[in-house]
C-alpha cells in the first residue's frame, strides 16, 4: 500500500527531518508511485546527508535510469558498487543499464556476476536473455528466458521477451501464446 507508506514515512519525517534513510525510502516511494522528479530529490537529500551509502546510490542508479539518463544511471550504479561490491541487484542493474547502452559485453559480464550471486533471480534471468537475444545467441536467450518464467511465470515483460526469441528461431506458431498471455497480464 504505497499510499499508506507515504503518509507514514512523510510523518516520521515531520518529526525527525534529517533522516538519511527514511528520505531514502521516501525517493523508493517516489518512484514507485511514478512520481520521479519527488523520488530524484528525495534520494539526493539523502545522500547530501549519508554519502557513502551505497543502497541510496543503487537507488538513485534505478530512478536515473528510469529517467531515461543513462550516463547518470551507470555513474550512480557504479558507485554503489564501489562501496559495496558484491550487491546482486546493483550488478543486475549495471548489466541493464550497459545493454541499454549499447555495450552488450560488459552487459553479459554484469549480469552473469550478479546471477553467480543471486542465481535464482528472475529479473537477472529475463535480463540475460535479453542480452543474449541481442547478442545473437538465441539459444542461451531461450533457455534464460525460460529459467526465468519458471520463477515467476507472471512476467509479462519476460513473456513478450519470449515470443520475441522464438520469432527469431522462427518458431511464429510457438511465439504467438506467450505474447497474447502478456497482453493479457
């Protein structure tokens, strides 16, 4: 309920004001509502008063990127990095956001680090056949692509992903479903 998270957070912030991690969740709540100019600002105060904390750079990576500030993105992901190296979820974001740069190989080395880590990850999954189906290596793409529905079957991103995959193996009949079933969700 983001709604209720909102009121919450908003009055433990009317009481105590300077709170690095409560603005933090503050911009998480931002951005979830859609609300990205409030979730920036939210999460550049909080690192204005905890600057080495690395959950609000990877946070910070996430709304960049949803921004469509891609050079911002890598720079704020990377720095995240930097004070906690090994976070799954960062180094899934930095392959993402290296893909959406065009740099598909240090896409594939970012998200096979965050998997090695987190293997079971379905986001990292779907992402890496999204990498590999880029790269051209269907295949890998299908087979990612596939681990990744098996974990949460729901994805309608993963779904749209998979008819994709199969239209390029030239499978149109098998293509079809999966796109209809994330029309649907």
């Amino acid at each position: 309920n983001l709604d209720q998270s909102l009121a919450c957070i908003l009055q433990s912030l009317e009481l105590k004001p300077n709170q690095p991690v409560a603005l933090m969740n503050l911009g998480n709540i931002y951005k979830d509502l859609g609300s990205l100019d409030q979730a920036l600002a939210s999460t550049l105060q909080s690192l204005e008063l905890q600057p080495d904390n690395p959950a609000a750079f990877f946070h910070l990576g996430s709304i960049y990127k949803d921004l469509g500030n891609l050079e911002q993105a890598l720079a704020s992901t990377l720095q995240s990095l930097k004070l906690q190296p090994n976070h799954p979820g960062a180094l899934m974001n930095l392959g993402s956001t290296y893909k959406d740069l065009g740099n598909l190989d240090q896409a594939l080395a970012s998200t096979l680090q965050s998997l090695k880590l987190q293997p079971h990850n379905p986001g990292a999954l779907m992402n890496l056949g999204s990498i590999y189906q880029d790269l051209g290596s269907f295949d890998y793409a299908l087979a990612s692509t596939l681990k990744s529905l098996k974990l949460r079957p729901d994805n309608p991103i993963a779904l749209m992903n998979l008819g994709g995959i199969y239209k390029d193996l030239g499978n149109l009949d098998q293509a079809l479903a999966p796109v209809l079933q994330s029309l649907e969700l």
